[in-house]
C-alpha cells in the first residue's frame, strides 16, 4: 500500500524531493526523512521571499543555517504550507490525541495529570503555533513562582513537547520550538538506616501497632522488590511465580513479573523470602485479583503519620521512594554489579542507576594499585578489608564468587537489604477495608 505524499513532495529514488513556487520560479531539495517536507518547505518558502524569487540565491541561503537562527518560531510557521496552517491542532486536540494515544499505550496516570495542568495554564483553545519559546519559558517562570521544583516543572513542559512532538508527526504542527529545560539539582542519595541502623526496623513497627498490616505488607515489598509504587499497585496474583526454573541452571526460585512498568518494559525479578512470606498470606487463588488494590496517595497518607512520628518532617529525601533508593544503595553495597542493579531496579538509562555507583569504592581499589605501582609503592596497602583485599591482588575469580553468592543470598535466602529478628509479625491481623 503507497500513502499519499504531502504537496509539494515526491519520490526521487530513496529520497524525497521537496518543491516550492514562488513568482513562477521554482526552487526544490532532496530531503532522506519525509517527516521533515513541511518545514523544508516552509524554510524553502521563507529564503524564497527574502531572495525575492531567485532560485541560485534562495538555495544559497536555504543551505545557510545562519539565515534561519533570527527567523521567529511564528514567522517560520508563516511560510508553512497552506495545508498545515488549516489543519493544525489547538491544544486541546492535541491534548486529546495524547491521552487517547497514551490509553493505548497503558501510560500512567501522572502523566495525563501533568499533560492537564499545562492544558490549563495555555487554555485548550489556543493554536499549538502560538506556544512559541516565549511563551514556554513564561510558563516556566510561572510555574516557579509558586515553588514548584526544576523536576516538576521539567515534567510539565515534557508534556507539553510529546503533544506537540505527536502534532509534528501527523502533521498537524509544523515544528516544536526549542527551550531549555530546567537543570536538575542532584541532590545526594538518602537511604533507609543511612543515619538509623534501625529506621527499617521502627517503619514496621510502627504500621503493626498501628493495626496496618497492608501498609506493612507494601513496605517490605518496596524494600525488598526495589519497585517503583505505581509497579507494585498493579500487582496481580497471576504476576507470581513460586517454582520458576533457571533453564540456564536448573534451579527453581519465586520471582514476580511486572507487567506495567514506567518504562513500558516488563520485568520478571527474585522475590526474598519475607517478600514470599507476605505474597502467600495474601494470595486467594484468583489470578485476576490485586494483590495491593491501592494507589500511591493510600500508602503516602500513613507515611506522613511514619515521618512526623519518627521526627522526619523535615527530611526532603524521606518519601515513599526512599525504599527504592535503599534497595538500590543496599545491592550496590554488597558488591552487586552495577549492570545487574540496573537489570533489578528497571532503569533503562544506566545513568539512572550509576547514582548509587559512589557507593561502592572499593571497585576502584584496582585503579589505585596502578597508581601506586607506577609511583613505585606496588605493595602499598590500599585495601581495608580481607574481601577488598583478594580484588587488591587480582584474584577476579574470588571476587566474582564474592559477588554471585550475594545475589544467591537475594534470590534464596532473603534480600541482605533490611536484617530484623525482633518484629513478630501477627498472624490474626485482619486486612483493612
């Protein structure tokens, strides 16, 4: 089946030939990426009329990108076939065609919730090409006057570019402006029992006493599991798995997989052993049923009661996801690979992950033995422990083995993440409404 292709373009081989018209002059360049004929043309249309219809200048100057750097975003849009302007997007349709397109995609719902706040700031009935950098960056100065952090407002405005992104590409805009996003604070990883070897220990005992077993349930699975909270409210029974069989190995051990993901890209990972202790007290044999049918604001709500009862209120980094961040920081700690953490947290930047990386030096005790044998201190005691050490001389297979029975541990033994033998977890505690 051929599509049409837009006016003003046809086929050259495997390229694109895009042609303007202007005082009966002719003017026409070969592009590779058909998605791009509408600003080539419009870019053609705009040399064109500054060339006063000469087709030798026009091109010299289409070639000059220096032509374009002062060219307003409304000017160039200006120039854009007659075709796009009529049918281009106001917001609110471009608003629409996101959430319909983000609905297929199973797209979580704090993504539509800041696509709706930009909607409201810009009004649904305003022209995509009037969102210009202007306007986008008064948005931003906006949204920081009321206090909203870099990350938030970098959120918002990511909205607003994937609906004009979606716009571009059924041609219904012609390009996205460029702005600068807000540049993140790295702010430095705060994990549970950082401070407090027994925080994790206080967190729980706090939810038994308190009678709320769920919300206790769904803190050692965070712990333990390293998931994001949307992952583990769409946990359903269907998800376990306790006689999963290693085909490379043979050997059985519970995972979980998770289906719905931030990234889209499901992942099946190792439970612990308290993490199956507390999926089997909630299993019912339906394999459709939620084994968490909550959402992130009913475990947020208690865990304010936790912050102001363990005095953390002002402790910034003290969230819900702070059990991520410990889940991570934990495995790293144990001389678990970095490539094997991003595998388990389901980061699919390894940039996501390389933040805990400084929590394990020792993997650069190497480097520093050839620092210390070119400057002639070859035995140079740079390790300070007996398991550094065997790295230190070189042993690759030890610490090879050091590190497999760590994740052995993970997988058979219970997560090394959070180690408490005096809470006693009730048996007759009754599941909340």
């Amino acid at each position: 089946m051929t599509h049409k292709l837009p006016t003003g373009v046809t086929r050259k081989g495997k390229k694109f030939l895009v042609s303007v018209c202007y005082r009966r002059k002719r003017l026409s360049v070969s592009i590779d990426d058909l998605s791009l004929a509408n600003v080539t043309r419009a870019k053609l249309n705009l040399a064109m009329e500054k060339a006063h219809g000469d087709p030798k200048v026009a091109r010299e100057m289409y070639d000059n990108e220096d032509v374009y750097r002062d060219v307003s975003y409304q000017d160039l849009h200006q120039h854009a076939p007659m075709s796009l302007r009529k049918k281009e997007w106001t917001l609110g349709e471009a608003h629409d065609a996101l959430i319909a397109f983000w609905d297929r995609e199973g797209c979580s719902e704090s993504n539509k919730y800041k696509a709706r706040i930009v909607l409201r700031y810009f009004g649904s009935k305003t022209r995509l090409s009037q969102i210009d950098t202007e306007a986008i960056e008064k948005y931003m100065d906006y949204a920081k006057s009321l206090g909203h952090a870099n990350a938030t407002i970098r959120k918002n405005v990511s909205a607003l570019a994937r609906m004009m992104s979606l716009a571009v590409e059924r041609g219904r805009l012609l390009v996205i402006p460029r702005f600068k996003r807000p540049k993140l604070k790295e702010n430095p990883v705060r994990w549970i029992g950082q401070h407090d070897p027994k925080e994790a220990e206080k967190i729980e005992n706090l939810f038994l006493n308190w009678g709320m077993k769920d919300h206790y349930d769904a803190f050692v699975c965070l712990m333990d599991l390293g998931v994001r909270q949307c992952e583990l409210f769409h946990m359903k029974e269907g998800n376990i798995s306790f006689d999963f069989v290693d085909t490379a190995t043979g050997s059985k051990f519970p995972v979980v997989t998770f289906w719905k993901t931030k990234n889209t890209h499901p992942r099946t990972i190792p439970m612990s052993t308290r993490v199956c202790e507390v999926i089997k007290g909630r299993m019912t044999g339906d394999p459709d049923k939620w084994l968490f049918p909550y959402d992130n604001h009913w475990f947020k709500t208690q865990w304010i009661r936790v912050r102001q009862r363990l005095g953390k209120m002002e402790d910034k980094g003290f969230t819900p996801h702070i059990c991520r961040h410990t889940a991570a920081s934990k495995l790293v700690q144990s001389g678990v690979p970095i490539k094997v953490v991003q595998e388990f947290l389901g980061h699919r930047d390894i940039k996501m992950t390389l933040r805990y990386a400084h929590l394990a030096p020792t993997n650069l005790i190497a480097a520093v033995d050839v620092i210390n044998k070119v400057n002639g201190n070859g035995n140079a005691d740079t390790a300070y422990s007996s398991d550094t050490k065997k790295y230190r001389e070189g042993d690759k297979a030890e610490i090879n083995k050091l590190v497999n029975t760590e994740v052995k541990n993970i997988i058979e033994q219970g997560d090394p993440i959070v180690h408490n033998d005096t809470t006693v977890r009730p048996e007759d505690e009754r599941r909340l409404p």
